[in-house]
C-alpha cells in the first residue's frame, strides 16, 4: 500500500524552524512534500499572483521528503504544488507551524490560514498549526505529541466538506498545557496599526504595525480565551461565510415590502 501523500507549505519561508520542524513530526506517517515561499510572507492571507511569473526551486530530495520553495505567495505555493509536483492527489495538506498565533480575527490575515483555506477549496483535509511565539528560534517540541496526534486522527477519518481546522497553541511556562479546547474564532480589534516615521532625505514613510485587544475577554468559549489560559486551541473554520443566521432577518429587510 502507498503511504498516505502530505502536502505542506507555511508563510515563514521553507527555511523555517517551524516548517522543517513539521516535517519532522509527521514524516512518519506518510511521505511529505514541501512547497514554501523563498521568503516570509506573513500577512498575504489568500493571495496568490496574477501579475509575476513563478519559479519552482527544487531545495531537497531524499527517501520519503521533498523541499521546494516557490517566489510566490503561500496560496501559489499550493496551486503550484498541485498542479506541478506531486506525484498524486494529496491526502492532507499542513499549513505552518506558524511563528505566532493565528486565533481570532488574525485568521482572515493570515498566510498559514491562506494554505489550509486552499487546500480545503480543493476538497482536500487542510490543518493550519501555529504557535504564540514570535522567535526564529521558537520551541516546537512540546507540540510533538499532538501535532501527531491530530495529523493521524485527520489522515484516517477526514474531515467534513468546507472545514478545515485552525490549531493554536500557547506558551507556558513549563512548556506543558492544561489540555486541548474545541473553540469558536474570537472577535478582536487591532489598534494603533500605522506608525509614520520621517526619512532623513526628507519624506514620510509608514509601518504598519499596532497591538491587539481582545473585544470579549470574558467569553470562554474563545480561541484567545483557551490560548490565554494555557489550552491548546482548535478551531473548526469553513470555507463557506455566508451569513445563514441572517438570511432570514435580511429577506425581510430588504425584499419584503
């Protein structure tokens, strides 16, 4: 029988801890290929390229494991992948591990979630990992076990039509977490986004940058609730966003007279 054909890519860059740390724990249970971008690409959601060429770049081939980076966004980097170099459909398609979480309203900005939205529109299992840790040099292994786990549960059973699952961990202390909380995506706001800075030669440029604040602190059944106080955070996500407990409310607003 064949081993079951992993597909993964990121927006830190296939040079990335996270990444390569990925492929560590879920290379033995199916044979993985990687098509990341050149370069981080945070931020860039579900866009892909329609005005530059792409270039595939072949980085790494051995028994069971091939690394190919792509100039293009993490959304390219899957098109690529699907159509260009793998062998077969694929059975799971992995996005991250992100350096930094995704939870809340970052799931709309962010690249890790771009790969997994992806695969799902394929009709494809997709997970998204991430973890709240900002460092190049962040450490994984306390994910080992569960990324694992949840990588195996998914490769065997699927996962429903128009889902895939949005996993955040936390930070502690001891490295450990009080356990895994089935979530729904908190509301949240960024602030302060844009600061100006005055160029020596003699214009203004911009950063965008800011802080996050957390619009229901209260609501425990949350993403940013579970990941506050030490659980690892599953998010169901769908591809469809309509709007379904509305439709009725907005029919009659706006097409009854």
């Amino acid at each position: 029988m064949e081993r079951p054909l992993i597909l993964i890519s990121n927006d830190d860059g296939y040079k990335a801890k996270g990444l390569l740390s990925l492929v560590d724990m879920v290379s033995a249970l199916g044979d993985v290929i990687v098509c990341a971008p050149d370069g981080p690409r945070s931020g860039f959601a579900c866009a892909f390229s329609a005005t530059k060429p792409l270039i595939l770049t072949l980085r790494e081939k051995k028994e069971g494991i091939e690394i190919w980076s792509c100039n293009g966004t993490p959304v390219d980097c899957v098109k690529m992948a699907l159509h260009e170099i793998v062998p077969r459909c694929p059975d799971l398609v992995l996005g991250g591990i992100n350096h930094g979480d995704n939870a809340s309203v970052n799931t709309h900005y962010s690249g890790t979630m771009g790969v997994v939205m992806e695969g799902c529109m394929k009709y494809l299992p997709s997970i998204a990992y991430s973890i709240c840790d900002y460092r190049e040099d962040a450490n994984f292994e306390p994910l080992r076990p569960y990324v694992e786990q949840f990588t195996r549960r998914v490769l065997q059973q699927g996962l429903p039509q128009g889902v895939c699952l949005n996993i955040n961990f936390p930070v502690t202390p001891t490295g450990s977490y009080r356990g895994v909380k089935m979530c729904r995506m908190g509301f949240g706001s960024w602030t302060n986004e844009v600061t100006r800075c005055h160029h020596p030669r003699g214009y203004d440029y911009w950063w965008m940058v800011g802080q996050y604040r957390n619009d229901e602190p209260e609501a425990t059944d949350t993403d940013r609730w579970a990941l506050d106080h030490g659980y690892v955070a599953i998010t169901p996500t769908r591809i469809d966003v309509t709007a379904h407990d509305s439709m009725d409310t907005l029919t009659q607003q706006l097409l009854t007279d």
